[in-house]
C-alpha cells in the first residue's frame, strides 16, 4: 500500500534552504529600517569659468525681476543708495564702489564713468542707462563742444559789466546755464567791480574763470552807490551780497552799542565779524 507524504515535510536541505532564506528577509527589513538610502548631495567642484556664468545667470535674473517688480525713476547715479542699488539689481560690491566714490567727495557725469567706478556689465549698465539724470551743467558741458564749432574766435578784451551771456558762452568751456549765472551774480553786486569777484560765482572753477577773463575785464571803474553804514535800515544792509542775516543783526546791535562807527576798520571789532571779506564789503559801505 503507497504511503501518502505530508507536503510540510522537509528534507535536511530542504530545511537549510528555508532557513537561509528566512535569514536574508529578516536582514532586507533590519536594513530597510535603520539604513537611509537618500541620495547623497555630491559637492562638484565649480571651475572660474563656471562660477562666472552662473553669476551672469543670477544677474540676469535679477535684472529681469527689476523690469518687472520695480518701477524706476529717474535717478542721479552720484547719489544711488544701497537700498536702491539692491532693488536695481547691483551687487553689493558695486553699491560699496559707488558709495565710496561719493564719500571721497567726487561724482558721476557720465554713464561711462558710472559703469568704471562701479564695474556693472554692460547688461545692467544699459537696463539702467536710460534712467540716469545728470544735473543741467553737466548735459550743457558735454555738448558745449558741438555750440563752439564754427563759431568766431574771441578777439581782444571786452567789458565784463556789459557783455551779453550769448557773448560770454562764446568762451570754450563756458555753458548758458554758467553764463546765465555769471550775468545773475553781476546783478547781485550791482556791477563787477574788481575782476577777482568773478572767481566768486557759484560753480565757475579757477582755471575757466581766467579763461574768461582773458577776454572779459573790469575796464572801467563803476562808481557804486555806498550804503551809508550808520544810517541805514537792516534791509539796506541786508541787501548786501556779501552780508548775510546774522552779520546784519551784529552791524545793527553794534552801532547801538558805540552809537556811531567813525570809520569802517571798527567793523572788524564785531564778534564773528568775516575779515577775509572785509575788502568787499566797504565797497558798498560808508561811514558818515
């Protein structure tokens, strides 16, 4: 009679075979447990040329991002702050460059020479360029060069109390806007009386303003109306352009103290009194 045999009966090997195999499970769930198998950030190293255009990439994005989040207004590079240089896609290297400029007291009259004291690429300079304002002696300056082409030589010296601002523009390096002022300045004194005043007009440099008087003088003494110091009203001598409110103030408080100046040289006693202006305040001043 055929014996009939259990499923569940094993061999020897049969037994081992389970054995190991029931092993290797076990050691598949103890690693899945306590091992990470999370992929690992390799650090590639970045060669110069690499570096570079990731930089260039940043920028770009960052210029793309002004154009489209940040409305700009027209602006005067010299001053730029660090806040606005951030917004406008500067790195902090170029802002510092700009601010340090600034401190040693020079500034920016150019796109070109922003784009040299800051070092921008070319990309930015040209996002931004658009939007620089340069004051209005600055954009005359640089066209001053195409006005004076063609035109006439100045020949011999002219009156300086008389000459036109048209006439005075005909000096190379003269602006409308600074002979504007020089005309302007003129009127505040009355008339020039002596050639050094010119040097006193705002804005106009030494070396310009002899250019100019080589060919613009003093070539005859105007005779000014002189305010007569012991007499006159606050306003009177307020008008004066070399005297200011708080030197009127020390005039008047001091002729009240010694009742009347008898000669000019006692201005120099007033407290806080400027005597490196003295010689151009008697000009206008008497005392009768």
């Amino acid at each position: 009679m055929t014996e009939k045999r259990s499923h569940f009966r094993f061999s020897k090997s049969q037994k081992s075979g389970v054995f190991f195999l029931l092993l290797i499970i076990i050691g598949i769930q103890i690693a899945y447990i306590y091992v990470d198998f999370g992929t690992a950030e390799v650090a590639i190293p970045q060669s110069t040329e690499v570096k570079m255009f990731l930089q260039e990439m940043d920028s770009l994005k960052g210029i793309s991002q002004t154009k489209k989040s940040v409305k700009i207004f027209p602006f005067n590079p010299s001053f730029l702050s660090d806040y606005k240089g951030g917004l406008l896609g500067m790195s902090t290297e170029e802002i510092n460059r700009i601010l340090k400029h600034r401190e040693r007291g020079k500034y920016i009259n150019s796109s070109r020479e922003f784009q040299q004291v800051s070092g921008v690429r070319d990309d930015l300079l040209a996002t931004l360029k658009p939007y620089f304002k340069f004051p209005a002696w600055v954009t005359n300056k640089q066209g001053v060069t195409h006005r004076n082409k063609g035109r006439k030589a100045l020949v011999g010296v002219r009156e300086l109390n008389t000459a036109s601002y048209q006439e005075l523009m005909r000096v190379d390096g003269v602006s409308e806007a600074l002979a504007k002022r020089i005309v302007n300045y003129r009127k505040r004194l009355f008339k020039y009386s002596v050639n050094e005043q010119l040097y006193e007009v705002w804005y106009l440099k030494k070396p310009l303003a002899d250019k100019i008087l080589k060919h613009f003088k003093v070539l005859v003494a105007v005779p000014l109306k002189k305010v007569n110091v012991n007499t006159a009203s606050f306003k009177e001598i307020l008008k004066i352009v070399y005297i200011d409110y708080e030197l009127t103030k020390k005039i008047m408080n001091y002729r009240d103290e010694i009742a009347e100046y008898q000669s000019l040289e006692e201005l120099k006693n007033i407290p806080g009194f400027p005597i490196d202006k003295f010689n151009r305040i008697i000009l206008y001043l008497e005392a009768k």
